[in-house]
C-alpha cells in the first residue's frame, strides 16, 4: 500500500478513497491529501491542498507516492491545461495514477453485446471526446491507469429518486449500468495496491437493466405511481460486462440497484 497519496479534486469518491487508505492501518500509516480549490471543508485528517489547476500552481506541490485524478469535464473543459499545470508542479511521477473517466467514452455503441475493456472508445458527444482527450494526457502525462465508471450512486446523488418522487417522464427502455461509490472507491485502492495494475478498467456492477425496471422499483418503495414513459423512448444505452472488476474485488459491497436504492432509502427516507 502506497503511503502517501494525493486526491485530485477529492470530491464525493476522493473522500471514500482517502478514508479507506487512512483505515487501511499500514506502517507508516497512510498520509492523504487533498487538492481543491477550497480544502477548508477537508474531514480530519486530510492534508489540505487550496490549488486552482486552470492555471499554472505558483509553488511546487509534495512529492508523493500515488495520486487519483477525478476532475470532471464540467470543471475541466479540456484536461490538457489542469492536467499540464498539475504535471509541472509535482517534484516527480508517482509510481502509480489512477485517473477516473467515465464509461460515456462508449456512448457510440448499442445493446446488442456486453462490452468489455477490449471495446475502443467511441465517443459521440463532446463531453465524451473530452474525457478521452483526459485518458490520453494522463497516460501521456502520469502512465495513468483508466478507470471508467458507469453511473455513479450513493448516498446524497439521489436525482432518480428525485425524478421517480416528481413524476417526471423517463426513457423506460434506456439500458442502463451503475456502480455505487462505495465500490467505486474499492476499485481505486484496489488499483493503488496492485504492482502490475491493468491499463483500463470498467467500474459497473455488472447488473445492467432498463431505466424503466429501476423507477419501478423505486416508485414501489416510495409508494408512488411510476414515472410515464418518455416519447421517444428509443431504447438506447449500452450493456457492460464487469467481469474484470468482479475478479479485482470478489464480492461487491453493493451488488445491484436494488440493494443500492433500497439502503439509501432506509438511510435517509424522501418525502414528497
């Protein structure tokens, strides 16, 4: 296990993989930091980094071990600058990068077959050939391995219900792939850990179905009537084989939707 770690935007999944590495108990323990632009509301514990990368940083950062990117495309228009500025101020390559894209980098695929790590990119939409500009540069940059989640849930990312809750229209026939954080954040340690990390990884659960599967399910246990079928409802979406990650972790903490929501809900109940 790495001993000192830098988070790269540690938002929602930078904080899961901080507190797994500091609850890790190596020797020496594990020192995390985290780089924001506002650090103030870091957990204890968290090294604090206020670093702006859409510029160049004005001092150098620490030297460390091993770091995590997942800046957004919504922050990082194009990841070649941050990414550029972020290289230029660390005294070294850390021996291993994990850098978090999406699986929207396969969005110009259908449903007719599980795609696996083997599948090119194809990306049709411009927040989608941004990530794989961001792929590209952390390879180029870092020798960074890819990890492209599927849609990404837990607690607090709570738009479906929401959508479900409201009645708003969905595409009942979009197929469609997640994985919870809390494996997500499983995944990047596991990454962080390994000598030989593979290249590429797809993060999804490896239990895919359609949109109109998930909100009824939801709208039973919100005792709600179900979400109207959006027009047109084109079944679009791909499938994911998530075999590679199932191998990597074994069981996963959250193995489907169902066991997901159903936490959530019995978590933090919603209200109409």
């Amino acid at each position: 296990m790495t001993t000192r770690t830098l988070l790269v935007g540690c938002g929602r999944v930078g904080l899961r993989v901080g507190e797994l590495l500091r609850a890790d108990g190596g020797a020496p323990p594990a020192e995390v930091l985290g780089l924001r632009r506002d650090p103030s509301s870091l957990p204890e514990g968290f090294v604090p980094i206020a670093a702006d990368l859409s510029a160049p940083l004005p001092s150098p950062l620490p030297a460390v071990d091993a770091m995590v990117i997942t800046l957004a495309p919504s922050v990082a228009a194009s990841y070649r600058e941050p990414l550029a500025h972020l290289a230029a101020a660390l005294p070294g390559i850390p021996s291993c990068t994990v850098f978090v894209s999406s699986t929207r980098v396969l969005e110009g695929y259908d449903a007719s077959r599980p795609l696996t790590e083997a599948d090119p990119a194809r990306p049709r939409s411009d927040r989608a050939r941004v990530l794989l500009e961001g792929e590209e540069r952390a390879r180029e940059l870092f020798g960074a391995v890819v990890l492209r989640p599927a849609g990404i849930y837990g607690p607090g990312r709570d738009r479906l219900l929401r959508t479900v809750l409201e009645g708003r229209p969905v595409e009942h026939e979009r197929h469609t792939n997640r994985i919870h954080e809390a494996d997500l954040a499983r995944a990047i340690v596991a990454l962080l850990s390994m000598p030989d990390p593979p290249a590429l990884l797809h993060a999804s659960d490896g239990a895919p179905a359609r949109l109109g599967e998930i909100v009824a399910h939801l709208a039973a246990r919100l005792d709600v009537p179900v979400p109207p079928r959006a027009a047109p409802d084109p079944a679009a979406g791909t499938v994911l084989d998530a075999t590679a990650l199932h191998r990597l972790l074994g069981t996963l903490e959250v193995p489907d939707f169902r066991a997901g929501y159903d936490a959530m809900l019995r978590e933090r109940p919603l209200s109409r």
